[in-house]
C-alpha cells in the first residue's frame, strides 16, 4: 500500500485494518509528475476504512475495499463528466445553466498566474462575480483577460497579493515549496496533522446508524452548509453511504451552477437566510437532532450567528462539526478566502507543474481531495463518538491537501493532454432522471463488497425542498 494511505491511516488510531484493500493501476493517469491517482485512491482507501469502522460497530463485519487508480482521478474533476443528455420538459432552465457555465469558464481561464512587473507570477481568483469585482477595482481593468494581464504585469507581485486581500477579495503571487515551506503560513500548516480531529465537549456515546438497515450510516443526520467543491464532495460521499444530508443555503448566495449539480447527488436542498431570525431560529432547529455540521464559512460568519463549534456543542451535545477552507485555520493567512487555483500557488504546485511558467494541474485535486479528507475526518469522528462519546471539530483546507499531494512521490508522463479512456469509466457513469433532466454524471468511485456506495436521491435544484428532516 502506498505512503499517501499510511499517512490516513495513522491518523485512525486504531489497530491495522483486516479486510482486503487493492488500489488497481497506476500513475502517471493524467499530464502532470503528481500522482494524482495514487493520492486520490488512498484518500478513497481511507475512506472505506472509516465506513468499515463504523460498519463493524454495527455488525461485527469489516467489507474488502477496492478502488481504480483511473476512476480515482477522474473523480478529481468529476464536473467535467456531468452532462444533461435529455432536458426536463419544465422547471430547471438549461440554456441558462449553459451560459452560466460558459461565464465560469471564463473566470477560470482569467484565474491563471500571469507575470508580474518585479519577475514574479500572480493568480487573480474571479471565481465568483463579487470577489472578482473586488479584484478588478484593484487592477483597475475590464473583466476580460487580455485586459487583467495587462494590469496584473504593472504590480509587484507580493504588493498585489496584499492590495487584493485587504478589500477581501483572492489571489496569491505564485511561490515555490521551498518559499511556502519558509513562509509563516506553510509554518503553521506544517505543525499540524492533515485532518484535525478536535475534542470540544463531552457527551455520552452514541451508536452509529440505524439497527437493522444495510447502509452503515443509515439514520445519520447531516447539515451541509457549503458551496462550490470541497464542501459539497464532503456531504456527498456521506450520502453514498446512506446518511440523510440536508443542504441549507440562501437565495442571494452566488453559486457555481455546475459545480452545485455535480455535487449534490443523494442530497435534499433548502433555503435558509442566516441573517434573519426566524430562519437562523430553523436552522438551531435543525441542529439540535443533527449528527454532523458542515460548512465552509469563514470564521466570523456563523460565530456571529450563534453557529460556533462550541455553541453547536451545546444546542446538540455530540455534534460533529466539519470545517473546510484554504489557508487552514492558524497562522496570517487563516481569515482569507481561498480557491483551488490559489493553494496550487502558493504551495508550490503550480511552479513545479509548470516549469518555467507555472501552471495549474490538470484536475481540482485540492478541491475535491479537501472534500473527501473532510469527510474521512467526520467518519474518524463519528467512530470516536460511538466509542468514547463526545463532540469533535474537524478541520481541514486546501494548502494542507496540497501539501499532502505534495509528499508523494513523483512520476513520468510521455505526453500533454493524457486523458483517461471513457471506456475506462463505463462502470463508474450513471445515466440517472433528475429535475434537470436525464443527466450523464459519473457515479461513486469506491467499491466494497457488501454495502455498495450509491446515491439514494438524483442531483437536486437548490432550494426545492423544506428545511426539515426527512426521517
């Protein structure tokens, strides 16, 4: 088994697992010396051992795990595979959703590093419109992308990494390893394990799932306040194995349209404004029978609101709270707003995968490895409730992700644009009825033999549901 799975593993502190675990392939999968799919099939691996854990708990069984090296990487850019092959006749908008991807699109080529005027590169994030107007009021330029690399090489790159944070807006002047690995914030995050797992109260064990059923996180009740990637891949794998996962987000909150589809299979989504008081009042509501509350907020937003992990520790004593974000949650850059693209920056991927002008890898692998290490934590966590009782934090972003890609070992790639064979995936691709039609998409990538990872629920529009619980 490779290095990347014993690091999880040792993180478990449990005895070694039993069952069998084949990871199936091998690097390079895609046009990048990371290894992308060795690094995402034992954060898989992982994941299967988590389940197990709480399986066994139930049953006294432990299920064979195995994942494809390919499938594995592949699920680092999962929207890529999500297509509506026949649109629903009514309700959800698809030429809408289709200029709304094209406008992504947009900000993503734009979100790349460009030269700098002192020799340097820097990373302008226009991931959402109001943080990339937040950008442009700096760069003082048209959101058009010859227009930003003329603005972007008039600047000092460290000059404007600070310009744009100070008006919260994101970017990051692109850096090395080594200059990450010396910068106070490398520092904090280099102290700390990958996933933290944090006792803040005391509660009374509690079993894990219902007695009875065949999904090992049947009768688990999740809160998933997230947006764009990292987030709603944590919920959603834990919908994959039976939990009943509530997404609560507001009308007036910008969304990444495809991103939200891809991600929010096995989900039902409601609206709750956090800024009024009967709606927040709900959502206390909601907490108080949850088992696990996730969110990507910074740190004030839900503090301000009553929604702190120690607060939620009280309204529900054995809460599992998950966080996610991109700097991690010690050190100078802890309070600022960070994308994929940015820790690929500054943790000095984008130099390494580059070479002489730096480049972003071929998959959002901080984005969803952040995700999916978010939900290995929250099942640790639950394991350690089921067994000692308490509530826990989980804490994990996406510089520490890439850091843990990071110390993997390296490979050769023969080409550009290696891709991988869609007849490679047919077992993963579902073809599934959803309000937005019939929609192509692939499926869960981890297999186990009793207990087959599925989603019980299509891809939802969000807010279609009530802010209630379903069980």
């Amino acid at each position: 088994m490779n290095t990347a799975f014993h690091e999880l593993l040792a993180l478990r502190g449990l005895e070694s697992p039993t069952e069998a675990i084949d990871l199936v392939g091998q690097d390079p999968v895609l046009s990048t010396r990371f290894t992308l799919g060795e690094t995402a099939a034992a954060v898989f691996a992982a994941i299967g051992v988590g389940v197990n854990d709480l399986w066994q708990l139930q049953t006294g069984r432990r299920q064979d795990l195995s994942v494809k090296l390919s499938h594995a990487a592949a699920a680092l850019r999962s929207y890529n595979y999500f297509n509506v092959e026949e649109p629903a006749a009514s309700g959800h908008d698809a030429s809408a959703a289709s200029i709304n991807w094209a406008l992504q699109q947009q900000r993503q080529r734009i979100s790349t590093p460009h030269p700098t005027r002192d020799g340097r590169y820097f990373l302008p994030h226009m991931g959402l419109p109001h943080l990339a107007q937040r950008a442009l009021d700096i760069l003082k330029c048209d959101y058009e992308l010859e227009a930003v690399i003329n603005a972007v090489a008039g600047w000092d790159a460290l000059a404007l990494e600070e310009a744009i944070a100070a008006v919260g807006g994101c970017g990051a002047m692109v850096r090395t390893a080594a200059e990450w690995a010396a910068h106070p914030q490398g520092q904090a995050l280099a102290g700390r394990p990958l996933v933290e797992i944090i006792k803040i109260a005391d509660s009374p064990p509690e079993p894990v799932g219902l007695a009875g059923t065949r999904r090992p996180l049947s009768g688990l009740k999740v809160l998933d306040l997230t947006r764009i990637l990292a987030g709603p891949t944590c919920a959603r794998t834990l919908a994959e194995h039976g939990a009943e996962v509530l997404m609560v987000t507001a009308e007036h909150l910008p969304q990444a349209d495809m991103f939200v589809r891809d991600t929010s299979h096995g989900k039902r989504s409601c609206f709750l404004n956090l800024d009024v008081d009967l709606e927040r009042q709900q959502l206390h509501d909601l907490v108080r029978t949850a088992d696990v509350f996730s969110q990507g907020y910074r740190p004030d937003v839900l503090a301000n609101r009553g929604l702190s992990p120690a607060a939620l520790a009280e309204i529900r004593p054995g809460i599992i709270y998950t966080s996610m974000n991109c700097y991690g949650f010690d050190g100078p850059f802890a309070n600022r707003a960070g994308w994929e693209q940015l820790a690929q920056a500054v943790t000095g991927i984008a130099a390494e995968q580059g070479g002489d002008r730096p480049a972003l890898l071929p998959a959002a692998a901080c984005d969803y490895t952040t995700g999916y290490l978010a939900a290995y934590g929250t099942l640790l966590a639950l394991g350690r409730r089921a067994r000692e009782g308490g509530a826990y934090h989980v804490r994990v972003s996406l510089c520490q992700s890439a850091m843990y890609l990071q110390r993997q070992r390296r490979v050769d790639y023969t080409h550009e644009g290696m891709d991988i064979d869609p007849r490679d995936l047919n077992d993963i691709v579902k073809l599934t009825d959803s309000p937005y039609g019939k929609i192509r998409h692939l499926g869960p990538v981890l297999r186990m033999t009793e207990t087959a990872p599925r989603w019980d629920l299509p891809s939802t529009q969000l807010g279609s549901h009530e802010a209630a619980w379903q069980t």
